[in-house]
C-alpha cells in the first residue's frame, strides 16, 4: 500500500538507538550526569532529567503508554539483551502514504539449557489508498483482515480488529482523486527461536484487542492531521470491543454444516472452524486445518458503508451467473458479489474456496438473516 522510500532519518533518531532498557538508560544517565558534574553544570543536569519518553509511528505512540511492546515488559527478563527500535515515513500533503515500524529485537541464552535465543517482533502500521488492483485489494483486506477472529471497531468506525492488528477506513475527505478510500492498517508480528530447530510465532503484545483498536486510531489520527484531511473532531474509542460468540471448534464429520450454515459443507472432518462477528453491518468465518491452519474457506458479509466502499469498482458489472441478483466476480482466490438487501448494498465474500454453491450458501444464509430476498437462485447451492 505504501512505497519504500529512502528519505534521510528524522531528527531525533540517534536519541532512539540509545538503550530502551530502565536498567541500561540509567546505567548510562549515571555515566552522563557524573561527566556533567565534572563540568561545573550539575544544576543544568538536574533540571532537565529525566530524558522524555520516545514517542513511535508519527509521534502517535508514547513509550511506557500501556501495551507491552512500548514499555520493559517487551524484554522479560532479559532487558539489557534487548533494543527497540523505530523506522517511519509520515504522510504528507504532496504524498498522502506513510509507514512506521516498531522492532523489538532481543538475543540471549537460555538460563535453562543454555541454547541460543532469539526474538524478533514487528508492529507496522501502513497509511494510504487501497490497491488499484482488484486481486491486491481482495488480498490485503479480506486475507488479513475478515477472518473469523476479527471484531468490528466500536463506536460505529469502519474497520475490523483483533489481538494482534486491525484495519480502519478512513472519512470521505480522504479519498483519492479516482474515488478510492484511504485506509490504515496495523498488524503485529513475530518470531521466536531457540537452538538450531525450534521456531514459532510470537507476535508482541498489543495490550488485547481494545487496545489494539486505540493504537490504530491514533495512527489513524496522526496520519490524517498529516495530510490534511482530519475530520473536525479526532476519532475516538469509548465504547466496548464486540466480543466473539465463541472459540473455535472442530468440525467432526464431512457432512456437518460449517459456519452456521446449512447446507455449506467442505467434504472433510480434519477442520476447526471460527464463527466471528454476526451483526448486521459484518458477518465473518474461517475454517482451517485443526493440525496444520492450513486455510480451507474465508467468508464475509460486509454492509457498513465505509467499510463496503473498499471493494467499489471491483465487483464488476454483471451478476455472478444466471439467476444472482446484484453483480460480482468468481476467481480462482476470491469471490465477491454485491446486491441489494433491505435498501442496503450489502457485499459478501469468499476466499481459498472457488466453489459458487460455498457463496450461495453463505450469500444466502446472510440475506436471510437480514430478511431480505436470496441473493443466489434456489438450487444453486446444491
């Protein structure tokens, strides 16, 4: 979404290569304030310590603020074997795109059994338009942010969140000159590993999935104070996080329905399915592998408003097949189809899976959960 740029570092950057330890800066404010003393400007010294916290992604995240990427707690027990660390490119006016990263990185050995670790954490933050391309913008979207485990943003924002990231689309004013909405996506990652063979996710703590939607916000916020197009109040977060309807279950028989609907089945018993958000405006599910997470189906029923208008101009201009109502497109990775329902234009999904009788069943199932007519002919998901 955005462009990698080689823009010379901000000021201030040489402050954030210094220790981001408690243990390591004081050990180097004591070595600082006994070489001041020796100058003759200790009362110069003891007005200005201690240094400001750093702030991170546009001056939009403060150190020690709360989540525990920003604070010690990202190093456990080993801080002084870790470095936080920053890199950014703000949006601005003449180029509405910017990014920012947050790096924890820490390297010690095991008091345990004395092997190599290594820990490597990321949370990106990208700003601007959503792709021109209908396969990219399917797959930045719907892959990373309409799975089963994603919420709706609260207080009515456009967006999805979760633990570990979320996706916010931004007001009108922001939209580009074609008509595509700008959008702010955060997403946290990482790795563990321990000794020549084990490896495994460890994505840094975001703080659960409110906090997660407090840190895209103020992204959000900045970015858009950056390149104009702030509405007149800054967007908030007051209001409960939606919370799932359940965890995740196994599906034990290839006939058992999966997503709640009927009549959608996969064919196979070695799948774990995850109902998400059932709302009106949001509807989703995933199913993957119970052993390997391989990704078997993604679906998705988006009806609010800002959040739908990231998928215009993508959903083509004819119906799926004889007899859909609305317009859409099958592909070999995506399918969408976007009709109208109750007086809304309510756009409905599908991922990994190519079948037309998998979206008819879900297409289907949403609509009449919304009580309006079927949105695929009767029959077609036979």
């Amino acid at each position: 979404m955005s462009e990698t740029d080689e823009t010379p570092e901000a000021p201030g950057r040489l402050r954030r290569a210094l220790p981001h330890s408690r243990r390591g800066r004081l050990l180097l404010i004591s070595a600082l304030v006994l070489a001041v003393a020796g100058t003759g400007l200790g009362t110069w010294a003891a007005d200005t310590w201690p240094w400001p916290k750093d702030r991170y992604c546009w001056g939009a995240w403060e150190e020690d603020s709360g989540p525990g990427f920003l604070g010690d707690e990202a190093f456990g027990d080993h801080d002084d074997d870790g470095s936080r660390t920053d890199r950014e490119t703000a949006p601005t006016r003449e180029r509405p795109t910017g990014s920012c990263e947050v790096a924890i990185d820490s390297d010690y050995k095991s008091r345990y059994d004395g092997d190599e670790v290594s820990v490597d954490q990321r949370v990106s933050v990208e700003y601007g338009p959503a792709p021109k391309a209908a396969e990219a913008r399917l797959s930045m979207v719907q892959d990373r942010f309409l799975g089963g485990d994603m919420v709706p943003l609260p207080d009515g924002l456009p967006g999805t969140v979760n633990g570990r990231g979320g996706l916010l689309v931004l007001p009108k004013s922001c939209d580009t000159d074609d008509g595509r909405p700008t959008v702010v996506t955060l997403e946290a990652t990482g790795r563990y590993s321990s000794g020549p063979s084990y490896t495994r996710n460890d994505p840094p703590d975001l703080g659960g999935t409110r906090e997660a939607a407090v840190l895209l916000v103020a992204a959000a916020n900045r970015g858009m104070a950056a390149t104009g197009c702030a509405p007149d109040e800054p967007l908030r977060i007051s209001s409960p996080v939606y919370d799932l309807p359940g965890n995740s279950e196994f599906v034990f028989s290839a006939s058992d329905d999966v997503c709640g609907v009927r009549g959608l089945r996969l064919g196979t018993e070695d799948v774990e399915e995850q109902i998400g958000a059932v709302t009106r405006d949001l509807q989703t599910c995933s199913v993957r592998g119970d052993r390997d997470d391989v990704p078997y189906l993604d679906l998705a029923m988006v009806a609010q408003p800002r959040l739908a208008a990231v998928f215009n101009g993508i959903v083509g201009e004819r119906p799926v097949a004889r007899g859909w109502r609305g317009t859409g497109v099958i592909g070999e990775k995506h399918a969408l189809v976007r009709a109208d329902c109750a007086g809304r234009p309510v756009t409905v999904l599908m991922g990994v899976s190519a079948d037309p009788d998998h979206l008819a069943a879900f297409a289907n199932a949403a609509a009449a959960r919304l009580g309006c007519a079927p949105i695929a002919p009767k029959g077609a998901a036979r």
